[in-house]
C-alpha cells in the first residue's frame, strides 16, 4: 500500500495544532487526484479531531462544458462524504484581459479571494479559518525552478512554505504527484483531470512536462531533492528574518540610515522587505530589483528621496531615516503657503500655517510680552528679529521657497537650497518654512540674520518679528 508523509507533515509544521486552534478548515477542491485525495484524507482527520470541514472550488470558466461537469462532479463528492461545498464561479480569461495580466496569476487571485470571503462568511473573520490547499512536492520543485529562473534569492528558492500566514497549510507538500496518484487508485478515490494541464503554453505544465522529465533523466527523484534543498535553505532563511526582526518590529516603518549603513546586504535587504510587508494593504510583494534600489538611495549621498513600490507603496528617505507608507495612508501633501503682503504691520499681525506662526508687533513690549506667552509650551520653538521698518522697499510680505532663492546677509549672497539643507530641514518644512521679502528679495528667513541693509541696530522704525514652530 501507498504510504503519504502527510501526518508527518501536519505534525511537524504543527499544522494539526493551528487546524485544532480555528476550529475550521476549507479545503480547495477542484476534483484533480491531489484536492481529491486532501479532501479525502482531511475528511477523515477532521471527524477525528472535532475540527468542521467545508470544499471550496472555484470554476475558472476557462473550459466550457468540462468546467461545469468538474463542478458537478465536486458536488457530487462533497455530497456523498457530508461535507459542506461551496463554488465561485469567475470568468477568468475575461478578468485577465482587463486587468493586463495573466490568466495563472488571475485566477490565483480568485481563488484566495473567495477563500477569505467564506472564511468571513462562516467565521465573522477573514482570517477565522484555515485554508488546505493541495500543493504537492512536484509543485514545490515547479516553483522553485521558476523562482530559479527569475533570479530570485534564498526566499524564492525556499519553494512553497508548508505553512503561510499561520493559516494557510499544504498538508501535501512532501508528498509527489505520482504517490498521491497510486494512493487514490490503492483508495478507490475517483479523480477528473484538467486538460489544461497538458497545455505547454502555461509556464508550470511546460516545466512540469518539459524542464523535470528531463531531470528525471538525472535524479531517480528530483521532487524529493528539492524538498530537501527547501527544508534546509528555509531554515536559514528563518535565521536571517529572526535576525533582521531585531531590528525592525512588527509595526514599525522606519528605521535609521545610519544603522541600515551598518547592515549585512543580507540583513538590510530582509529589514526592507519587513517594513514593505508591515504598511502593505494587498498579496503585493518586493522584488529583487526593488530591494536593490532602496539599499543603493539608502547607502547613496541624497538627502531626501523617494521609491514607488509595488501596492501603491511609497518608500521615502530623509536624511537620517527611510521610511515606507501606503499611498492610500500618506496625508494629502500640504500646499506651500500663499504669498501675503502687509503695507504697515500693526500689533499682533499673524501668518499661519499648519506648521509655523509669524506674528509681527511694533513695539517692544509687546513682542516681549509675546514671548513670555509663549514659554507657556504652546510652541516647541521661537526664533526672533528685529528689522527696520523703514529700509523696507516696497511693500513686505510672505512668500514659500522657490528654486533659486538666494538672500543676502554677512556681505554675502547665500544658496537658500544649501542654508536649509545645513539645516536638515525636512521637505515638509521648507515647504512651509514664511519666508519674508520686500521688492529687491528676500529680507529674513527665521534661523538666519536679516539682510544686511534692513538689520535694526538702534535707529529707524522697528519691526519686531518671531517665528515660532509648533
């Protein structure tokens, strides 16, 4: 008789203790030898341990006629075993069109969609159930050749995981096609066949049909060999997250340029990958290339940048941190301050915006008596000037950064872009940073000195000025 590694498998990937712990378990059932033979063997398991069972199968609307005869004969089974059955029917070629995709990876998406649907829908969870798929050995060395191929690294060489997300389980995953075959003729288990299967213009058949039959020409069973390879690149692979992990938590987005510096390419690249999967909303994932273009921006000389990622996530670097974010999470970005003009300020004239408060006064109590207010911890910080009024040409106002400001003080004619800069200012304050002019340019900048020709030194009508930031 056929023996399965399958309760091996579930006991040592602690499969049975997440079944036990959910309480229910949806099996992905599309009648081929190897969903028959889970849905046979859970069946069985579940009675046995007090966990509900349900069949899940989805018709892809990709063969017609032999598409509806799958499902009714899914039905079929379900019915004679007792256990629940649910379908979904999606047009898949059609959905593929749409979306520009291709037809595996859109029915993929089907097929886990409508999986958490129901996990919703019979547990109040999207995440309440477990899925068992029928992922097998041969299926895992498919992957890992098309991994291969990719040039993925360590993580898409480990092949199919055993167990994802802590609920999606392969019970199957050590076990080849062709035993599991053997075990439903030696069970009496009948079985349909997709004649998509045989179909090269898929990417798995024609690895299947054509890459493996010719490894099997040098390995007696190279299903085997790469679930081994798997077993053992997945442990280091392990090491290294639990590595990168006490660097970046669960929740975290950001971590230090500095410390990043400081980090393996093996190390850094895994604390990447975890700050993408904590802001993630989708099944989106960050390719080889992605990592490689964050650890250069991270390792490079800019001082702010930013990365579009895969699912609408954006990576952003400052000069001391990098950063991810959901697009749909990201603060609609503020409009830089509009341009104000005052002709004669008069006491407690204000601008304000959601990050500074430039008040203007014309007598010097006042602007002290202001300052007093504002030890009171209304705001973090408050930086003074006193101009004369009367060198003013023109009229003053308020206006945000442009490229190619230059201001003037010191007897010397300044970059704005590179006083800020020094500053380590962050875009969102420059951006918002009042910048005072009058018609010849810029008269003040808070943090700098005045323009050398308005600078009060005793004679002349002050202006009293203060910035503070909240």
């Amino acid at each position: 008789m056929q023996e399965l590694l399958w309760k091996e498998t579930i006991k040592k990937h602690r499969m049975d203790e997440i079944m036990r712990d959910r309480g229910v378990v949806i099996v992905g059932f599309s009648g081929g030898a190897d969903s028959s033979c889970l849905l046979h063997l859970m069946n069985s398991w579940g009675k046995e341990n007090g966990v509900k069972l349900c069949a899940a199968h989805i018709n892809h609307m990709i063969r017609g006629d032999e598409a509806d005869s799958d499902e009714a004969f899914c039905r079929g089974v379900c019915e004679k075993l007792g256990v629940p059955f649910y379908v979904h029917r999606a047009d898949v070629p059609t959905l593929a069109a749409e979306s520009g995709r291709g037809i595996e990876e859109t029915a993929r998406e089907v097929r886990y969609t409508f999986f958490d649907s129901l996990s919703e829908k019979l547990t109040g969870r999207v995440d309440g159930a477990v899925i068992a798929t029928a992922h097998n050995a041969g299926d895992n060395l498919e992957t890992v050749i098309f991994n291969m191929l990719r040039g993925a690294g360590s993580r898409g060489l480990c092949g199919i995981d055993p167990v994802r997300d802590g609920r999606y389980i392969r019970p199957l995953i050590a076990d080849s096609g062709e035993s599991i075959r053997l075990w439903c003729s030696e069970n009496s288990v009948k079985y349909v066949t997709d004649s998509t299967n045989t179909d090269t213009e898929y990417t798995r058949n024609h690895i299947r049909h054509n890459i493996v039959s010719e490894m099997k020409k040098i390995s007696s069973d190279p299903t085997r060999a790469a679930y081994r390879m798997t077993e053992l690149i997945r442990q280091d692979e392990e090491c290294l997250s639990s590595m990168a992990d006490t660097y970046v938590g669960d929740g975290d987005v950001s971590i230090s340029r500095e410390l990043m510096r400081s980090l393996h390419p093996a190390i850094s690249s895994r604390v990447f990958r975890k700050l993408y999967s904590n802001v993630k909303h989708d099944s989106s994932t960050l390719g080889e290339l992605h990592v490689r273009q964050l650890l250069q921006l991270a390792e490079g000389p800019a001082v702010h940048a930013e990365l579009s990622l895969p699912g609408k996530i954006t990576a952003k670097l400052d000069r001391d941190t990098v950063s991810m974010c959901a697009d749909s999470d990201m603060p609609e970005r503020e409009e830089a301050p509009t341009d104000s003009e005052f002709l004669y300020p008069e006491d407690g004239e204000i601008f304000e915006n959601s990050l500074y408060k430039l008040s203007f006064s014309l007598t010097e109590h006042n602007h002290h008596e202001s300052n007093r207010k504002k030890d009171e911890n209304i705001y973090k910080l408050s930086i003074l000037t006193t101009l004369r009024f009367d060198k003013i040409k023109g009229v003053l106002k308020v206006k945000h950064r442009q490229a190619g400001d230059t201001y003037r003080y010191g007897g010397m004619t300044h970059k704005v872009k590179k006083l800020l800069s020094d500053k380590k200012m962050s875009l969102n304050e420059r951006s918002l940073l009042p910048i005072l002019c009058d018609e010849e340019g810029i008269v003040w900048i808070p943090g700098f000195p005045p323009r050398d020709d308005v600078k009060y030194t005793g004679d002349g009508d002050p202006v009293y000025i203060s910035c503070e930031k909240k």
